[in-house]
C-alpha cells in the first residue's frame, strides 16, 4: 500500500480513532489522546479518502473509511516512521504482536476492536453492578458475615437485569471477602428462595455474606 499518512501525529490519531471504534469526535479524541484531528491534518486524510468528516454541534465528528481501516490494518505489519522515538518503536511491537494475535484467532481488527470495546464496557457495567449489590447487602446485614438471602437482595438491586446480576454474584464469589452458599436446610426454603438463587459451578447457592462494608 503506498505510504498515505506519513506524520506521526496523523499515525497516532488514525490509530487512536480506530481504539474508539473508527467513529468519534474532536472533543472525544482530545479528551482521550490530548489532540484533535483538525487543520492540515483532517484535510490530508480526508483528502487520501482515509477518514470522513462532518460538523456536528460546532465540532468535527470523524469515521474511518475501508480505505482508514485497511490503512490500519496496514500498521500492524508496518514499522515506526523514520526518526520516530523509542514509544513509537515500542507501539510498533505492540501492533505486530496484535497482527500474530488476529492472524492465530482469524479475527479481522474491527471485530478485535469492537469485541474490546464491548468487554471493556461490560467489565464497567459490572464493577458498578457489584457496588449495588454491596450497597443493597449492607441495608440488610446487622454486621460483617451476616448471612442474607437473596430473596431480599434481588429486591433492592432496582431493575437490573437477572442475568447481569448473576454475573456480578458470580464474580464476587472469586472475592475472598465475600461468600456465597447454599441454605443447609433445604426443606426451609421457599419457591422464591429457589428461584432467586444464583448457580456457581452448577449449584444454587441461596445465601450471602460479606465481611468487609
């Protein structure tokens, strides 16, 4: 592919547009990576069909085109520019490790990226979802290692997903502050003890404590 973005502050914006999903704008990529692609810059781009841009609200909102993702593409194999410092020699490595990566998975990058994208968010949404349940634990408990049933709990937890709530659960179990268990006794529970239980390692486990608020 013939060389179509020599400088290596367009490099780092095309690349970093890419991490963002090859769609974002002015103030979301100078709050992410300090600096914008406005100027001579976004008309060498755009002019080299590698990215599309409209003004939206007064700011530039920028996506790659195929040829912007080819282009980065490209970079996985490609090497630093001439004269380029000892980060961007390192980047360099790091992008060839991601181009062994995809290569091995037969993985295209914008399906990398998005998969990321997406893992990242989830992790996001679930550290904030372990924060609720924390929360909902302590209006429960009368003191650390309080046993509380998650029929009580699921209550509190407003109208979080089931599915997302037993992941959060899931993850928290790994803690070596929290503890989940099933009810001893069996016959004491109710059919919406049962149905509010989460299953870890295939069995359902009725019951959660916390030592540390």
């Amino acid at each position: 592919m013939a060389e179509t973005a020599s400088g290596t502050r367009e490099r780092a914006l095309l690349l970093g547009l890419m991490t963002l999903g090859g769609s974002a704008s002015n103030p979301q990529l100078k709050e992410r990576f300090g600096d914008a692609l406005d100027g001579e810059a976004r008309r060498r781009v755009n002019k080299r069909g590698l990215v599309e841009s409209s003004k939206i609200d007064r700011a530039f909102h920028h996506t790659l085109t195929d040829e912007g993702w080819a282009w980065c593409v490209a970079q996985l194999e490609d090497t630093a520019p001439a004269r380029a410092g000892s980060f961007a020699r390192t980047l360099y490595s790091v992008l060839g490790l991601i181009k062994g990566y995809l290569d091995a998975a037969d993985m295209s990058l914008a399906d990398f990226v998005v998969t990321a994208r997406t893992s990242h968010a989830e992790s996001a949404a679930l550290d904030d979802l372990t924060e609720t349940i924390r929360n909902a634990y302590w209006q429960l408990a009368r003191q650390p290692q309080d046993w509380v049933l998650l029929t009580k709990l699921r209550p509190l937890l407003g109208d979080s997903p089931r599915d997302e709530v037993d992941k959060a659960l899931q993850m928290m179990e790994r803690l070596p502050d929290v503890h989940l268990v099933p009810e001893a006794d069996q016959k004491m529970l109710t059919d919406g003890d049962r149905k509010a239980a989460v299953l870890v390692s295939g069995v359902s486990k009725h019951l959660l404590a916390i030592e540390v608020r």
